[in-house]
C-alpha cells in the first residue's frame, strides 16, 4: 500500500494476520448485535430485558468491540461472558418463544433467534481467539 504526501511516495507496511487471532469478526458480530438490540427493543420486541438493560448491554457491546485487541488478553474473557451470556439469554428465550406457538416470522421471535445466533457466532470466535492466544505464551 503506498500513500502520496507533497509528491513523494510512501509505503505503508500492510497489518500481518495474528494467527488464531478472530477479534474483528468479534468486533463486528457485537457492533452488529448492539444495532439489533436498540432495534428490536425500539421497535417493540418482546426481549427478555427492561428498555434500560437492552441500552446498557448495547452499549456495553459497542465498548466490548471498540476494546477488543490482540494486546489485551483480559478483554477476550469479557467477550466470551458476554457472548455466553447472549447465547443463554436469547437462545433460551428464543426457543420459548417457539415453543409458545409464535411464528418463525413474528417479529419478537425473529429478534430473539437473530441475537441468540450472534451471540453464539461471537462465542466461536472468542473462544478461538482465547485458545489461540493460549496457544502463544510469548505473548504472556
């Protein structure tokens, strides 16, 4: 990659893949399940959550992305709680929904299994991420 500044030409080192490394996709499936959360919940969803927590966990999602580094291992544990803890909570209510007889297109059950199957992408992930990570003791 090459940028031009004042007429000369510069060369940008490109970035070199982490191995086992999945944090962006993390990133992207948290930023993606906040914007999902702030919409099912303004859109009058039936979420298994109060408007103020589905706001504090969106946001709390978005800080998760913005965080989320190959540099800091600690921020990976919170990924994988908050991806565990999606998992459980939509996935469950996900299913009860089902079970009550709600069609697959209501618009509360469509929610539900959309967010629980974010959260259960981003756990893949992290956990990938986590086991690679452990994989490289230099890095500790």
């Amino acid at each position: 990659m090459t940028t031009e500044k004042e007429g000369s030409i510069r060369s940008v080192p490109q970035r070199q893949k982490i191995l086992h490394y999945h944090g962006e996709e993390v990133r992207v499936l948290f930023f993606v399940g906040a914007l999902v959360l702030i919409i099912a919940q303004s859109t009058g969803a039936d979420l298994p959550m109060s408007t103020l927590g589905a706001v504090i966990v969106a946001v709390l999602l978005v800080i998760a992305a913005g965080i989320t580094n190959p540099g800091q291992f600690w921020i990976h544990w919170f990924n994988a709680f908050m991806a565990i803890s999606g998992t459980l909570l939509f996935g469950t209510t996900a299913v009860a929904h089902y079970r009550a007889g709600m069609g697959i297109f209501d618009p509360s059950f469509t929610y539900t299994e959309a967010l629980s199957l974010i959260a259960l992408f981003a756990l893949y992930f992290t956990t990938r991420t986590i086991r690679g990570l452990f994989m490289r003791p230099r890095l500790f």
